[in-house]
C-alpha cells in the first residue's frame, strides 16, 4: 500500500479519545484491558487517553472495591472551537449501539459469574464434622477463587434465597450488588435489577 493510501484508508471520523468515552459509557466498570481490545489500542495507550479524560473533567474515576468505576460528566463541551456551547453527552448517544440499558447488561454478566461460583461451591461436600467448610468467594470476578469459611447453617441459610450470594468484604460492586448481611469474613449481597433475573433463573436449587 502506499503512503496516500494507508492514509486513506487510516483515518477516522472518531478520534480515540471518543472511542474510549462510548467504552466507558457502555460500560463504566470496564477494565483498560477490555477498553484496548475494543478500541484496538494498546493498554498504555488507554490508560494515557483515560488520565486524559479524567484530567479534562470528562469523567469521573473513583474507586468501587477493586475496580474503578467511572461517571461521564455529560454537560462538558467539546474541545474543538468548531463545537463550541456542543456536549458530549448527546455525541455519546448519537453513537452508541443500542439504547437496552448497558447497566442491565452488566448486571445480567455479573449475576451469570456469580452463579457459576455458586453452582461450584453447591458441588462442594459440606463438611459434617468440622465447624466451618471452605467455599470459594461468589464474586463477580472471574479470577477470584479466594476461600470463604461457612458452618453448614450459614450456608443453607444464604442457599435458602435464590438471589442470594457470599462475596468477601471488598469484593462487593455497588452497581450490581445489594449487599444485605456483613458478617466478619464475608458479606451476603443480592443482585440488583436484571441481575436478580438471572441469579433465580440460574439457581441450581430450583431448576
Ligand atoms: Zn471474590
């Protein structure tokens, strides 16, 4: 190919920058790793456009448990003079591949995880003789296989419900998780909105 033609064929109408503020708006758990795949860009590079946007007040990063969770300032102007008093709230939308709630998704994904913890600890032998049996923390991380100690009732008692799950302090997301019980060395939490579908439609107990 030559050079006109790479630059033909390499510009966008979308800069980057916009690419990773529809990433964060269809999703604003997303980790930077899932932010490069889907821009096609390096994980340094996103993380650079991220420090960007947050510098520039286009959005909000705090922490959420071990995750950042990002709010997108929607009333910010454009940069370009060009589009001047224009936000980027109604850009975003313009652009954005479907108006079902992206928040449900992510609720719907989370509560498919959590479950899939909790179908493995209910094929955990519940240890009749000692105090506790160790489970794995039903988070909705997929990589999380931390141990979570449970006597036999308090494990019945949390498999009673079937939006019902036991995560570790800390490993709760507000946007997914109610959480409804704090013990010492875990939390129980219930999953909001659509997630709650799915954890009942998926609980082992009752299909
Ligand atoms: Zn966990």
């Amino acid at each position: 190919m030559s050079r006109a033609e790479e630059a033909q064929h390499s510009w966008r109408f979308v800069t980057n920058h916009t690419q990773v503020l529809l990433c964060i708006a269809e999703n604003p758990a997303i980790r930077l790793r899932e932010i490069a795949v889907q821009v096609g860009i390096t994980e340094r590079a996103a993380q650079r456009i991220v420090a960007d946007l947050v510098e520039a007040g286009y959005v909000i990063r705090e922490r959420s448990g071990r995750r950042n969770q990002y709010t997108i300032n929607r009333g910010r102007e454009m940069r370009h003079p060009a589009q001047f008093g224009y936000e980027i709230g109604p850009l975003l939308d313009l652009l954005r591949r479907s108006n079902y709630s992206q928040l449900d998704l992510r609720r719907e994904r989370a509560a498919r995880n959590e479950s899939a913890f909790r179908e493995l600890n209910e094929r955990t032998n519940l240890d009749e003789h000692g105090p506790f049996t160790v489970f794995v923390c039903e988070c909705e991380d997929e990589a999380c296989v931390e141990p979570v100690s449970l006597t036999t009732k308090e494990y019945e008692g949390i498999r009673a419900n079937s939006n019902s799950f036991f995560v570790i302090p800390g490993h709760e997301t507000a946007m997914v998780d109610q959480v409804i019980e704090r013990a010492e060395s875990y939390f129980v939490v219930r999953k909001r909105g659509a997630g709650a579908e799915v954890a009942e439609e998926l609980d082992p107990r009752t299909r």
